[in-house]
C-alpha cells in the first residue's frame, strides 16, 4: 500500500469511529464521482444499492443521536458497527486489493473501534455531568469534526492522518482525567 493511501486508510477509519454510515457514505459518493477505483472484491461499496442504504442510515444516525438516552444505544450498536466500517473504510482505499487487505481491513476496524471508545467515554461523561443535556451539542460537534475530517482525508490525507492521531492523543487525555475526576471522591 503506497503512502497516499494508508494515509487515507487511516484517515477515514478515524472518522468511522465518529460517524461510521457518513464515512461509508463519503466513500461511496466519491466512488461515484470516479474520485478513485476500489478493488474488485470492494466494488460493492461503490453500487446505487449501498448508497441508497447508507444514506438512509446516515440520516437517521444524525437524527437519533441527538436524542438523550437514544444516544447511548446507538453507541451500543456503533461497537459493531464502527469497526466494521473502518475495516471496509480502510480496505476500499487499497487498490492493490492484495493479501494485506485482512491486515488493513483489521486496523482500520482496530482504530475505528478505539475513536469510538473515545467518543462514547467522553459522551458517558457528558451524560453524567449533564443528566444528557449536553449530548446534543457533543453530537453537533461530532457531525462538524467527521465532515471536516472526511473533507481533509480526501483532499490532504496526510494532513488529517496527523490531526487524527493527535486527536486521538488529546482525547485519550482528557478522557482519562474526566473518568478519573468521575471516580474520585468528593470531600465533604
């Protein structure tokens, strides 16, 4: 896999932990748009059955995942799903289409998986410091940093696979202190 492309493998497995269908559905656009070609064993990302699909899905994460206490569920179904879709995220960006596609696909599900940790730690959070009143506002931001990230991946992977992995580090640190400060008894 050249550069470019593990660049823009790692880029939008990242933006599948916030926004799993919205990636899929970035990627199958730009497919359409012969922005690039996936391997074979991937065309069926970019077919009118999987864009119709994932539209649908996209609207109605954007939807439910403003709803306090609805959120929390769809995280739950994000678990699955993120991984998966940083997986084919991460595979359909490889045109070599060759045996490191498992390793690649297992990565991108790996990253996608662990952004979504962070995003739903830091949403557990907001729920017990907000009573979920803040949820939507986190959601809003979400939805505002997955389309400037899928933006950045397709026109500067490089670029977005860097402020990705500083993000990551970011919120690996913030999330630690507002568990920590979560535990951490209160003095009377």
């Amino acid at each position: 896999m050249d550069p470019h492309n593990l660049a823009l493998a790692y880029s939008l497995s990242s933006v599948s932990g916030l926004r799993a269908s919205l990636t899929i559905l970035a990627l199958t656009v730009a497919i359409h748009m012969h922005a690039f070609a996936p391997p074979g064993s991937m065309a069926w990302v970019g077919s009118d059955q999987t864009l119709i699909v994932v539209a649908i899905l996209a609207v109605l994460d954007f939807c439910v995942d403003k709803i306090p206490g609805v959120d929390h569920v769809v995280h739950a179904v994000h678990a699955v799903l993120a991984p998966v879709a940083g997986g084919i995220a991460a595979t359909t960006v490889d045109p070599s289409g060759g045996g490191v596609m498992t390793v690649v696909a297992l990565l991108g599900g790996a990253n996608a998986l662990g952004i979504h940790g962070l995003r739903a730690t830091t949403r557990a959070g907001s729920s017990a410091a907000s009573l979920g009143a803040l949820n939507p506002v986190l959601s809003i931001v979400e939805d505002v940093f997955a389309l400037a990230g899928l933006a950045l991946a397709f026109i500067a992977p490089f670029v977005m696979a860097v402020v990705a992995l500083l993000a990551t580090i970011v919120f690996v640190f913030v999330g630690r202190r507002l568990v920590g400060s979560l535990r951490a008894p209160r003095a009377s």
